[in-house]
C-alpha cells in the first residue's frame, strides 16, 4: 500500500512538472486525481484481449443476446445525453464555435466539465465493446485500429479533464456523442435478427465517423489559427492523434470495400 501510494505521488510529480499545475476546478473528481486506476484499467483490457483470446479459442462462443441489447441501448442513451447536455451547456456559456478558451463562461464551464467527465468515464465503458468481441469469439473486429482507439482515448481524456476540462475541447465529444448515438443504436438491434431490414443507417457509420475525425481537426485547428488562449500544445496534439485515427480509419474502409468487391466476385 505505501509503494503504491509513493508510485502514485512520483507519477502526479512527473505529469505536473510534463504539463504544468492542473485544473483546480476538478481536483477531487472521481478517478481524475491519481493516473494509476486509469493505468491499471487500461492494462486489465489489454490483458484481457490476450488471455481472453487463448482462453476462448478452443471452447464455443457466447450469445450474450440479451446483454448485447441491455449493453448498447445503455451506451446509446448516455451518448445521447452527453450530445444534448454538451449542446445545452455550451449554448448556456455562449461558446465560440471557433475557438473557446478555458475560463470566460463561468458556471456553464463547470456544465460542461461535468458532462466531459461523463465522456471520459464512458471510454472505460466502452472496453466492454471489445470484451464482447472476445467472448463471442468475433476476432476479426478486434483490430488493431479497434485496440489502439479503445485503450488511447480513455488515457488521453484523463489527461485532458485534468488539464483542460472545458473550452475548446467540447467540439469532438459534441460529434463523437452524435456519432455513438447512430453507432450503439445499431449494434443493440443489430443483436436483434427481426430488426436487420431497418438498419439502414450501417453502411454510413464508418463514412460518418471519418467526417467526425476531419470537422474535429479543422474545428481544433482553427484556435490555432485564430488563438483565444487556449493551449497550443494541446491543440496540436489533438489534431495529431485525429490524423492517426483517419490515416487508420482510411485504411480501414478501403480494406472493407475491397473485401465487398472480392466477395461480389467469388
């Protein structure tokens, strides 16, 4: 216990001295003061994916149909709620759509604090996507594209609602929340064979998260352009792990369309 209390302080030191004093107005939020229960949770996913890959490989898949449901409809209704609550907060503070800095909109910075938490708590969920992958025994979605998105963002948005909670990074979460809404919506009743023939939204989800990725870049490149005080760093950063996830993205849905048109083929 006291290794581990010393491991956390030398981490809080050395993140502090990387990226400077954090932001007072969310010291004491769950999971943000100490780095290591964001570690470890990250680790138990990664470790999981492998031992839980050896584990199943010779033993019959799970159907986990009704957990599917129960699962998605849930990360439906929350993305749901942070895109309206993220809309509603930001409007309440009379954000800049261009570029918003940290400190100008008072209470309604703390709003949409509170739901950006939400955000970054639904990263950890979201490993669930990949724990029903494995039980099912679907390998082939778990990608590397699918693994490094998971596993990076839940550890970014630590960082990011340590140091800067509000402002400028409201617009991803915005799209993002958007795009989950359409995207858990059709996992859920996809689990759901009767439903099939409705789910015409399927084959623009892949489209609509690369159009996420691009309107993110050039929204967080603009405060770069046309500065207000919020981190430069921080700007920089964001557009380059975006371009990681189009350059993947892409690569992605390309794969997938030449994969139709071989299988159209055969």
């Amino acid at each position: 216990q006291d290794q581990l209390e010393a491991l956390d302080q030398q981490i809080n030191v050395f993140v502090e001295y990387m990226f400077g004093p954090r932001d007072a107005r969310v010291r004491g939020w769950l999971l943000l003061d100490s780095y290591l229960p964001t570690f470890f949770l990250t680790l138990l996913y990664v470790l999981f994916i492998w031992l839980g890959t050896k584990y199943m490989k010779n033993r019959p898949a799970f159907s986990l149909r009704s957990q599917l449901i129960v699962y998605n409809l849930g990360v439906t209704l929350l993305s749901l709620y942070m895109f309206i609550e993220l809309i509603l907060s930001t409007w309440e503070g009379r954000y800049n759509l261009q570029c918003q800095n940290l400190h100008s909109a008072g209470d309604a910075d703390i709003r949409v604090a509170k739901v950006l938490w939400w955000y970054y708590f639904s990263k950890a969920i979201e490993f669930t996507d990949t724990i029903f992958f494995v039980l099912r025994k679907k390998n082939n979605q778990i990608t590397f594209l699918h693994v490094y998105h998971h596993a990076t963002m839940f550890n970014i948005w630590w960082c990011v609602m340590n140091w800067i909670p509000c402002g400028q990074g409201f617009f991803g979460p915005t799209l993002n929340s958007f795009i989950h809404v359409f995207m858990y919506s059709y996992y859920g009743l996809s689990a759901v064979p009767s439903m099939h023939k409705y789910l015409w939204w399927k084959k623009y989800l892949t489209q609509g998260q690369l159009i996420q990725f691009l309107l993110t870049i050039a929204h967080t490149l603009s405060a770069a352009v046309v500065p207000c005080g919020f981190p430069l760093g921080c700007l920089l950063f964001q557009s380059s792990y975006m371009a990681t996830l189009v350059i993947l993205f892409v690569n992605f849905y390309v794969k997938k369309k030449k994969k139709k048109k071989l299988n159209r083929k055969m």
